[in-house]
C-alpha cells in the first residue's frame, strides 16, 4: 500500500504478540467518549472490542455513542462533546464542506486521523451475473441503480463509471428510496447493478438468487482509468478483495477498491497524550484484539496508508517517527493535506462574512463555486463542483 516502509517494526510487534506485556508510555484518560455507527455495525463492534481492551489493559473506559446517519456522528465531534468519531468516509466530506456538509450550519470541518481498518472486504457495483459485465466499460447500456438522497452511495457508483469511462448519462438510471430496495431491483430484474460493500447481507442475497452475482473487475496496472476513477472519488484505493460475495476467496481475490472504514478520527484540538496513546495500543496491542471483532484485522500497521486524503494528528505523525514509519514524501503529503484544511477554512469565514445567501440551496450553490475558485487559485484539485 502506498507509503508504507517497514523498518524493524516486526520484531517488536512479534514481542507484543506474545503478551508479555501491554503497550509502554501510554497516558490516556479515565474515561473516552465517542461517536460511531449504530448498534450491530461493523464500526461499533470493533469499537467496543478496543474499548474492552483499554478497559482491561489500561483502566480506561470506553462509552460509545451510536449515530444512524453521518450528521448525527459528526455532530457531538463538531460541538466538543466528544473526542472522537469512529466514522465511514463522509468524514471526508466533512473536510471537504460538500455535500450534506456544504449548508450554513456546517462547512469544513477541521479532522485528524488516529487510524483506520483497511480489511479484506471492498466497496463496488455488484452486477448481476447474468448479463455478461466483466469490467465497468461493459455497464454501458445498462440498468445501474441511483439511490434518493445517498450522495455517498451514488458517488462511488459514479466513480466505477468513470473507471470504465462512463457517467450516468451512458447507462440506465434507475432511482431507489433505499440501498435494499436497489437489490430487491436486481433480483427481480428490474435492475442490473447497485454499489454496496462485497460482505454485506443484500449482496449475498444477489448472490444467491438465480441471476448471481460478479464484481467488474478493476485492473490495477490501468493508470488512465484509475485517474478517471479517482478524480471522482480520491478515497478509492485498489485492493485485491478476498471476502466478497460469490465467487471469489483468497483463491480467487477480486481485483477491485476499497477504501478504509471506520476512521477512528478527532480533530487538531484532541490531547496529544490522548491521540499517542490511542496509536500506540491500536498498533502495538494489535494481535491483542485483531481476532475480538470482525475487521479488526485492517487496523494492523501494514494495512496504514500514510499518504491518503485526511491528515494524520500530529500525535500520530510523531509515533510513526519514533518507528521509523515516516519520511519525507509522506510529511510533505501531510503538510498538503493540513494546508488545504486551512485554505478551506479561511474560505468559509470570508464566505460567510460576505453576506452570503439566506436560501439554503442557493447558499451551497455560492458556496461550492466560492470553493472551487479558491482551491483553482491554489492549484489544488478542486474534486467537488
């Protein structure tokens, strides 16, 4: 995975594995709150199996607030009433003040990353197997499902086009309430493809049904259609998939995307001793909790990618110093990421100081214009129009 060296860190991991003793020089408080998704989640059930280990180990309990939908867990981080956020990928847009985060009571929001899991599951369009797709170029034509009001969901499917070189305008749109109702669409052929995690219930359900199921396959060594895909949703990394519905194992992987979920992430504002400490059992400690919850595996250092689209807390930046798992390409990737943060903040005040619209759509409309010209003015990607 990009930006990652391994320096002698294997050995002293291999010594935490053998249990002799927790993590060293770890300073957390009594008590961690934070925010995550609902009860059953993947995300909360990893959380409390972390929070089980720094109960155990380090005498801190862990409360976990779930949150149904990404406003409600990013609330509390935004108002201070929470450290953290165990959060899927609108936390990006959360940094990037788009979508459902571009009204007047939100904007950019400043984050930093503590780490993420990376597992062996991907996210993707399922196809139904009967139609003949083996890549996103074979979709043309076809009845790919958009879903009301999930600007995420729609977004990677947007991106698997743009792999194939396609948009929405090259295929059938077929509009759903729901992401389950998308799969009910395509078991009763009504509809071809809808974008979904590889593990999740509805795709084995696809799977099982008479039309099966496959997922296009996305080749690693194509650099055009990854830039394609990736200027529409930067977050997407290619992975080889070996948990996914149908046909495939770690036999037979498929080569597809993933991107990391949960993002265990506070903002610059979280207590140093707090963020190291966190880094600090969350990669020394791994093998003490990896097997506790389903996913925790992706939280293992060599699954980090240094150089993605959230800025690290300093903190973190330190202890992966102390390790020899920094270098330079990686701090300047940083030190971009934090600079756009700021440009975006600094755009925002003047935004609002500019008695912008009372209408809330025509305020997101300014906004995003207003946004896209700041980031062209600093030749950075602007991503979001």
């Amino acid at each position: 995975m990009k930006g990652i060296k391994r320096i002698g860190m294997a050995a002293a991991l291999a010594l935490t594995a053998g249990g002799a003793m927790a993590a060293e020089g770890v300073d957390l408080p009594s008590t961690l709150v934070m925010t995550a998704y609902g009860t059953g989640s993947t995300g909360y059930t990893q959380m409390v199996a972390v929070g089980n280990l720094l109960q155990n180990e380090y005498d801190t309990a862990v409360r976990i607030l779930p949150g149904e939908n990404d406003v409600s867990r990013m609330t509390p981080l935004r108002t201070g009433r929470v450290p953290l956020c165990a959060c899927g990928i609108s936390s990006y847009f959360a940094s990037e003040g788009v979508m459902m985060f571009s009204g007047p009571e939100w904007g950019p929001q400043p984050l930093r990353v503590i780490t993420t899991s990376t597992a062996s599951f991907g996210l993707g369009l399922a196809v139904a197997g009967d139609i003949d797709v083996d890549t996103p170029a074979d979709l043309e034509g076809k009845r790919v499902a958009y879903i009301r009001g999930a600007d995420a969901i729609n977004l990677g499917t947007e991106a698997y086009l743009a792999f194939g070189g396609l948009t929405w305008d090259d295929v059938e749109r077929v509009t759903y309430p729901g992401y389950g109702a998308s799969f009910d669409g395509i078991i009763a052929d009504r509809a071809d493809a809808s974008y979904a995690s590889t593990t999740a219930p509805h795709v084995q359900r696809l799977a099982a049904s008479p039309r099966g199921i496959v997922w296009p396959r996305l080749d690693p060594d194509d650099a055009e259609a990854w830039a394609r895909l990736q200027s529409v949703a930067p977050y997407f990394q290619p992975a080889e998939i070996t948990s996914a519905a149908g046909d495939y194992g770690p036999e037979q992987p498929w080569a597809g995307a993933t991107y990391p979920y949960p993002i265990l992430l506070g903002t610059p504002d979280l207590d140093d001793k707090t963020a190291y400490g966190l880094i600090k059992v969350m990669t020394e400690d791994h093998d003490r909790y990896k097997d506790a919850a389903p996913g925790n595996d992706g939280y293992a250092l060599e699954r980090q990618n240094m150089e993605w689209i959230i800025p690290f807390h300093d903190a973190v930046v330190r202890y992966y110093k102390e390790i020899g798992e920094w270098n330079d390409s990686m701090q300047a990737h940083q030190d971009g990421l934090v600079a756009r943060q700021e440009l975006l903040a600094e755009t925002w005040q003047r935004y609002n100081a500019g008695d912008p619209p009372a209408d809330a759509e025509a305020f997101r409309e300014g906004w995003m214009k207003t946004r896209a010209r700041a980031l062209e003015a600093s030749d950075m990607r602007v991503v979001f129009r």
